[in-house]
C-alpha cells in the first residue's frame, strides 16, 4: 500500500544491519589490542574523569563536529570565525590540520586503538587548552600530553569493562557505529548542543 516508504524502511534496516556488522569486526580485528591497551591505560582510567561528567554541560550551545577530509581546507576560514561561538569538537584526524591553521577545537574524539591511528595525536605541536575524550582502549603513548584534560568512555561492554565496573572504574558508553564521528555527534548530543 506505501511502496516508497517500504523502500525506505528497507533502506534504513539495511544501514542499521551494515553499522552493526562494522562494529562487530572491528570489534573482532581489535580484540587483542583493545583488552592490552585497555589493561595498560588503567592508571588513566582510575585517574582521569568520566565522560559522563560532559552530560549536558554545553547545553544549547551549537557544536561543529569536524572531521577530515576533503571538504576541511574548504571551510577552514569559516571554523576559524566559529571557534568562539561554538563548540568545535574535532576527531583525531582532524586536529593536526585544525591546529595548523590556527584554529583550536575545545574537545578531540579518538575511538581507534590501533598505533597507526595513535600517530594523528602523539606529538601534537601545542595541546594547550585541548582536552580529549578517548576512549579507554586507545594506544597509551596518545595520553601523556593531555594529562589532566582527558574525558574516558567506553564503545561497548567488551572485556575487561566488565571487571572494571565491578571495581568501580565504570566508564559512560558512546556510540560508534564504525565512525569516530558518530562518536564526536553522540558526544555533542550528550553534551546537550
């Protein structure tokens, strides 16, 4: 009876399916990282703050989630005019060129575990004011320069967080959905943006 909005329904189950097999093997492809890193970062987990605490912090301040990619040298000039007026919530791929161009995003989103994307955040020319929001599995070389301006989530409820929340190191969950910029748009819609 409702043929377009059936192709449609079809369309969006279809998106919904592809999102939660790429979750599923990242999740497998990162395991073994995933837990090591994980282990290992426990100081940063136990001493740094909980995502959490950035519930409804900005609420009704507009954010710009920004993420690489070829239409970022395009619009440099115009994040540079909004740094001041709204929240500029940059992914790991993004800062380097943010920053070169002179403009500072208030929060960095890093969701992958893996060293090669640990090299878009380890030796940053000046983190000064930016605080990160990591997710707990991240490689641990990313985490000394943001010492004290570090926000830790979790993607799932994969080992060891399980353990951890039994020793009271639970850590709020953000969605990926196989983006670290679905990360970042989570964070802002959480963040009451």
């Amino acid at each position: 009876e409702f043929p377009s909005q059936t192709e449609g329904a079809k369309a969006v189950a279809r998106q919904i399916v592809r999102g939660a097999r790429a979750n599923e093997e990242a999740r497998q492809r990162f395991a073994g990282g995933y837990l090591l890193n994980t282990l290992t970062n426990l100081p940063v987990i136990a001493s740094e703050a909980d995502a959490s605490v950035l519930g409804d912090a900005f609420t009704d301040v507009p954010a710009v989630v920004v993420g690489a990619g070829p239409s970022l040298d395009a619009n440099l000039s115009a994040l540079h005019d909004l740094q001041d007026r709204a929240l500029l919530i940059a992914v790991d791929t993004a800062v380097r060129p943010l920053l070169a161009a002179g403009i500072r995003p208030h929060l960095v989103v890093s969701v992958d575990p893996s060293e090669a994307n640990a090299r878009h955040l380890n030796d940053l020319p000046d983190v000064r004011g930016l605080w990160l929001v990591a997710e707990g599995s991240l490689t641990p070389s990313v985490f000394p320069q943001f010492s004290g301006r570090t926000f830790v989530y979790k993607v799932s409820n994969h080992d060891p967080w399980p353990w951890l929340a039994d020793q009271g190191a639970d850590r709020t969950k953000l969605q990926t959905w196989g983006s670290v910029l679905t990360t970042a748009f989570d964070l802002a819609r959480c963040a009451g943006c």
